[in-house]
C-alpha cells in the first residue's frame, strides 16, 4: 500500500487518499474510503460515477481500477465496521435517492467491498460510454446490480461469501 501512495504523489497533485461520501446500513451515509484514482477535485467537475475515457482519470488511477487495487483502503471501513468483505456495494447517495422501496432493502445490511454485481459489472466503465451514459446508468445498470444485490440478501450464507470473494480474486487477476 505504501508503494501505491508513493506512485499516486508522483502522477499527480492532491492526496493519496478519496473519501466518497456512501450509503450504508440503515441509510446512513459513512466515508468510503479509496486510493485516489482521479485528479484532485474530481468529484466537483462531473457526476459520481465514470465512464469510459473519463478525462479526471490519473495514468495510475487507470491501473489501480484496472486491478481494483484503489478498493484495497475499504480495509480500513470493514474495520471500522461500517463495511464487510462481501455484501451489495455501497451507492452515491443521490443514486439511493432513486431507489424503490423493494431495492431499499439493500441498505438492511452492510455494504461490501465485492459483491456478485460488482464482479458482473467488473468492467461498468466500458459500459456506460457514449452520450447518455449517466442514463444508462440509472434506467438499465443499477437496477440490475440492484435485482443481484436483491438476490444475494434472499440467498447469502458463509459458504457464497467465500466463493464471492474466489470468484472476485479470479475476476481480477484474469
């Protein structure tokens, strides 16, 4: 980790760190915290989520999310307990605000640093070019991430988690 932080100071200016504002347990917004991937910033110059080509992407920040290494500080969130290693990824709150009753029930539990939707969707950002993209977003990805988080609630146990977490090692290193 201290060799990221090194390499994330000498591509760009701004801290090592991101803190993003997300939705947990019980609603209730907590710090995600992340490697910096994005130029210092970033969060007031576009919307809360990439897509292809985004330009406030850093040349290490296109490394870090191409092996997912800039997820490895949730660590500290899964200490602190506002986390666990599996469970549905925690949202932008202004994306909660659009969620359905029936979705709501993702925030019934901890958020997670992978989920089955978040190894589907692995590659999110090559998705969601083109114009409308944050569009995309909301009518087609993120209710299907949803159905999937949906899924895992009705069906986790000790077991899925440990083939969650194979299968996300797997996702990564293929």
């Amino acid at each position: 980790m201290a060799s990221i932080a090194i390499l994330i100071k000498l591509d760009s200016p701004g801290p090592v760190f991101h803190r993003a504002v997300r939705v947990g347990k019980g609603a209730k917004n907590f710090n995600l915290y992340k490697f910096r991937s994005m130029v210092s910033g970033a969060a007031s110059q576009g919307p809360g989520i990439t897509s292809q080509g985004d330009p406030r992407i850093t040349r290490i920040g296109r490394w870090l999310r191409k092996f997912k290494l800039d997820e490895l500080p949730q660590l500290i969130n899964v200490m602190k307990g506002e986390m666990s290693l599996v469970g549905p990824r925690p949202e932008d709150p202004r994306y909660v605000a659009l969620y359905n009753p029936e979705q709501r029930r993702i925030l019934e539990v901890l958020p997670g640093i992978t989920s089955a939707a978040s190894i589907y969707y692995r590659h999110e950002e090559q998705m969601l070019s083109g114009l409308n993209w944050e569009i995309s977003y909301i009518q087609n990805v993120m209710p299907e991430k949803l159905r999937m988080d949906l899924d895992y609630l009705e069906q986790s146990n000790f077991f899925s988690d440990l083939i969650l977490l194979w299968r996300t090692f797997l996702a990564i290193f293929k």
